[in-house]
C-alpha cells in the first residue's frame, strides 16, 4: 500500500481511539519545505472531539500513540496546530518497493462500469491546413483522453470536421475562377495546404474589391453584397440544395484536405475514435432548430430567419438560421450532440474550444437545455488560451500563421542541429540521430504547449523550447535517456535491482536526497488524479520537471554504480530505474516519446 495510504489510515485509526467514532477522517500532506518533516497533519479539525485541549497538546498526543504504535515515524515536531511527521528509513524502503511492483504505477484500470467520457478536439475546417494554434488544440485533447483514461475513464476521442459553409465555399469559388484545375500531385503540395492557398486569394481578391467601395462605406453589409461575396454565397445555396457540380467539387477538394491533415495528425501523434462531419450534423440540427420553432422556443424574424431569445438569461438574441435557410455553427453543434448522445452512452462530454468561443459554449449548454435534452446543463467547454508569435496574432484569411507541417519541420531540424552542436548524437548512426532529432523536437513542441495552465494565453518560442536545460521536454528526455544508460549498465553487470529490498540488507541510512526523490516519486498518483479531476496537463508536466530535477540533484551527490557496496548500490538503480519509469509514463500522458539513447 502506497505509505501515504498507510500514514492515513493509523492516523485515522489513532484517532477513533483517542476521540470516538465520530471524529472527521484524517487527510495528510506533504510538509511545507521551511519545515523539517516529511507529512503534515492538521490537528485543528480535532481539538472540539479532545475535551478542549490546546492545539499542541492534541498534536502531541497524536504523535506519541504513532510512535508507539507505527513503524513508520521516527520523530516528530508540533508548530502550534500542525503536527510535522518524519518517517522511518523503512517507510521510505518500502515505498519504494511498492512503486517498484506496481505494473502501472499512478493508473488505474478501467472496468465496463467506468465513465465513459467523450473529448472533442481539432475541429478544423476543411479550407486550410493545420496550424500552430490547431497544434495547441490537438495535444491539450489528446493529453487530456490519456490522462482521463488514466484515472480509469472509458474515454472516446472524436472530432468534428467543418466540412461546410461559406469558408469552405470561398476556397471552393476560388480554385474554380482562378485554380486552373490544379491538384496536390501537379503543385507537389499537400492537399491541405493547396486549399489554404486558394482561402488566402479568395480574400485577396475579396480585399480588392473592398477597395474599390468610398472607405467610408466598407461596412460588413456592404462587403457581404461584393460580387464575389454574392458568388460565394450562391454556391453555399448550391452546396444545400444539392447540386451535383457543386457537391462533387466539394467533395473532390475535401478530400484533398483530409488526406493532408491525416499525415499531420499522424506525424503529431494524435488520433480519434470517431469522426463527425458537419455536412452531416447540421441536417439533425436544423431538424431541432425547426423543431425549437414550431414549439415556440425559437422564432422567425420578418426576413425568414430563425433565432434563439436568450434575453431572460442575460444573453442576446442568437441567429441558428441564415433568411436564405441556410444554417450556422450553432446549428451544426446541436446536431452533433444529438447524434453523439445517441451514438454513445457517454456520462460526460468535454469540447476543447480556445476561449473565443466561450459564448458559443454558453449559449449551446442553454440551447441543448430548452430543446429538452437533460445532458445540455451538463457540457463541459474546456476553455484554453490562444497562442501567440512575438509579432502578434495569427491570422489564416492573411495567411499569417505559422504552418503545423512548417513547425514540426522546423523543430525537429532545430532539434537535430543543437544535438550536434552540443555532442549529444556522436555515438549514433545517422539514422539513430535522425530518429532522436524527431523524438526531441516534438517533445519540446509538445512540453512547451502543455507545460502552461491552458487558460492562460501563449507566447511560442521555438528556440526556447529546444533548449537541453530548465523546465524543456528535452531536458526532461535526457535526463530520461542518463537513467536508461545508467539501467542498462546495471543489467550487464547483473545487478538484480527489480527485486524487494529490505533495510535488513544494509545499515545504510537514506539521505536527504534519496528520500526526497521517493517522496516525490510517491506524489505521482496524487498528481495523476488532480490533473484528471482539474482537466490539466500542465500539473502532469510540471511534476516531471520537479521529479527530474530532483533526481539530477541525487544523481549529482550520489555515486550509483561505484556505490559504497553492493546493497546500496541496488537501492540507488532501483531508485533510478522507478524514476525513469515513472517519466516515462507520466510524459506519455502529454504524447511525448522518450529516446532510450541521446
């Protein structure tokens, strides 16, 4: 049993003894660092059971039954009502021991019985390519499935792809009058970022006519009635009423971004278990729209569209249908959710949408409510911030974004060239170094983007992010890649480090170092629950960084492989290789390889 759960449990037991039956359970932590001790118990919850005795009188009662009754404190100090516990030698052993037998040590397995939570992420639009702030997006989603599913969650990874509407359609408009019937095979470009050109000359020449209007009259109505606003719109009319031209257009060029976007996810390690395709899902949700209408939950303005009054909540009036009938993303996610409710028995659904739609989110959770479905309170929007260059925002209609094929280039090169620079690839083969260079770049993009509170917006620095020191998924990768080196070393020369170690192999006494690494190392599962419970990867990434640094420092001020003797030196691989472990699956819980060499 993990000490802490042991500590927990004979505190709780000590108190029922001292105060009866009724006395509120006992909850520990790690003592504060300004403080000598190993857990803290407060004792202030306790005092109204003790016949009024002061706060250091319970506290020292408390610690005297333990060291009378527990192996597992040694000593004790009391400031004034918190009781600071330091624990035996053995206790730390034997944590160790129990990390070192545990198959997946900080998991949990799902059952049949277990939540089954839904995560959408991605959510692209099919008239561009992927891009930094998607990247973002991709791996919060991803790291949170893994980390739900290590808190033995059933989880369903899903997207939904925005496969129509007037964006889609001005890249479609614009590969028809300007595109020549050019391919990705004759541009040598990928299908998505062929697409994405043709969106950025749509409103090129959208801005080109936008300056032939007085300056003064460049007003959103006026723009939307330019001619090739006009065009773009009659062919979303098309695209709705079915037209055959129009719909193999669209599905010929649609496939083009798919393709492309497959080998960005693949290449960035992310992957779903069910897509939707909005040309699927506004259907269902104009049926509820109308639905809403007939009802007297929604209503029709004067020019034929159809909108939600959200007055009474606070709100404005949201449009769910264009005067022409044609629908909106609103409309599209009422949709979804009906067929996602349908399709799966799911007990939670989480959106990962940046913090622009924080509206939207709002507004579709009330929607959903007053169309009667009971799971509409309940949405979950996971609200992150955006991410920034040094030179501002991002823009896709200006094409002004940083490309997810261009960065993950970008960092894996960056990656491969200081890897030289610093002789950290000399003993590979090229091919080695290659493999490594993509491992080490991705991390770093990965750690970089995961390792801050999500809701915070994100200034992206690639060279930062490369760097082999401080808190970097590189340098959280080689410390991995030492301990691996350190492991195998061990193995050659047979020392049986995976076994139990017993204090009663040694009279050797745990430094301040080591017993720092077990209690961190012991932190693990606590941490894996609260980043499922908080939905945030950055609690998964900043433990690594503390769980590494800390075994930097032991490894700096201990021997391990000319340990003073043969016993201590299993304990210090031992300590070593539960450590690697541990990194390793808590960074597979942000999608991030580790390279067994570098």
């Amino acid at each position: 049993m993990h000490i802490q759960d042991q500590l927990t449990n004979t505190i709780g037991a000590i108190l029922q003894k001292l105060y009866g039956d009724s006395v509120p359970t006992a909850q520990i932590s790690r003592t504060k660092k300004e403080f000598e001790g190993d857990y803290t118990l407060v004792v202030f919850p306790y005092l109204k059971y003790s016949q009024k005795k002061n706060p250091e009188h319970v506290a020292q009662e408390i610690a005297e039954m333990l060291l009378q009754e527990s192996g597992l404190v040694k000593s004790y100090n009391v400031v004034k009502g918190f009781l600071n516990l330091s624990l035996t030698d053995e206790a730390f052993i034997q944590e160790t021991n129990h990390i070192s037998s545990s198959d997946n040590y900080g998991h949990k397995t799902e059952t049949e019985k277990s939540p089954l939570v839904m995560v959408e992420y991605s959510s692209p639009n099919t008239n561009k390519p992927l891009h930094l702030g998607h990247i973002r997006n991709n791996l919060l989603g991803y790291s949170l499935c893994k980390i739900l599913s290590a808190n033995g969650n059933r989880v369903v990874k899903t997207n939904i792809v925005n496969d129509r509407g007037i964006h889609i359609c001005k890249s479609m408009l614009a590969w028809k009058l300007w595109g020549n019937g050019e391919t990705p095979e004759q541009s040598g470009l990928k299908g998505d970022h062929l697409i994405g050109k043709y969106y950025v000359l749509f409103n090129t020449k959208l801005k080109e006519e936008t300056n032939t209007l007085p300056e003064n009259e460049r007003t959103p109505e006026n723009i939307d009635n330019l001619p090739l606003m006009q065009q773009a719109r009659e062919m979303l009319r098309k695209w709705e009423a079915g037209d055959k031209e129009t719909l193999e257009l669209w599905g010929m060029m649609n496939q083009w971004v798919y393709d492309g976007f497959d080998v960005t996810y693949k290449r960035l390690g992310v992957d779903f278990d069910k897509i939707y395709y909005e040309s699927d899902t506004y259907l269902v949700g104009k049926e509820e729209v109308l639905r809403g209408l007939d009802e007297g939950i929604f209503c029709r303005h004067e020019d034929g569209s159809v909108w939600a009054d959200l007055t009474d909540k606070g709100l404005d009036q949201k449009i769910l249908l264009r005067a022409d009938g044609t629908s909106v993303y609103m409309t599209q996610d009422i949709g979804t959710a009906k067929m996602r409710f349908n399709d799966f028995s799911i007990d939670k659904m989480i959106y990962v949408v940046g913090n622009e739609q924080n509206y939207h989110f709002q507004v579709l959770s009330l929607l959903l409510d007053a169309l009667g479905f009971k799971f509409g309170k309940d949405l979950v929007h996971f609200s992150y911030g955006m991410v920034e260059l040094p030179e501002g925002k991002m823009k896709s209609r200006e094409g002004t974004v940083v490309d997810a094929d261009d960065l993950m280039d970008e960092v894996i090169q960056t990656a491969y060239n200081t890897s030289k620079e610093l002789g950290k690839v000399k003993e590979l083969t090229e091919e080695e170094a290659l493999e490594v260079a993509r491992k080490v770049g991705l991390g770093a993009l990965k750690y970089f983007l995961l390792k801050v509170d999500p809701r915070k917006t994100l200034l992206y620095d690639t060279n930062e992010s490369i760097d082999f020191n401080g808190n970097t998924g590189p340098f959280l990768q080689y410390t991995y890649a030492r301990i691996r080196s350190i492991v195998r070393n061990a193995e050659a020369q047979g020392i049986d480090f995976k076994g139990v170690y017993t204090k009663a192999d040694s009279e050797y006494e745990l430094s301040d170092k080591e017993k720092t690494l077990v209690l961190r190392l012991a932190q693990y599962p606590e941490i894996v629950d609260a980043a499922g419970k908080e939905l945030s990867p950055a609690l998964i990434a900043n433990f690594t960084y503390d769980l590494a640094r800390e075994y930097n420092q032991f490894y700096h001020d201990h021997s391990i492989l000319n340990a003073p003797n043969e016993e201590v030196k299993r304990l210090r691989v031992k300590l070593s290789y539960i450590t690697s472990e541990t990194l390793r699956r808590a960074l597979d819980l942000l999608g991030i390889e580790v390279p067994e060499k570098m």
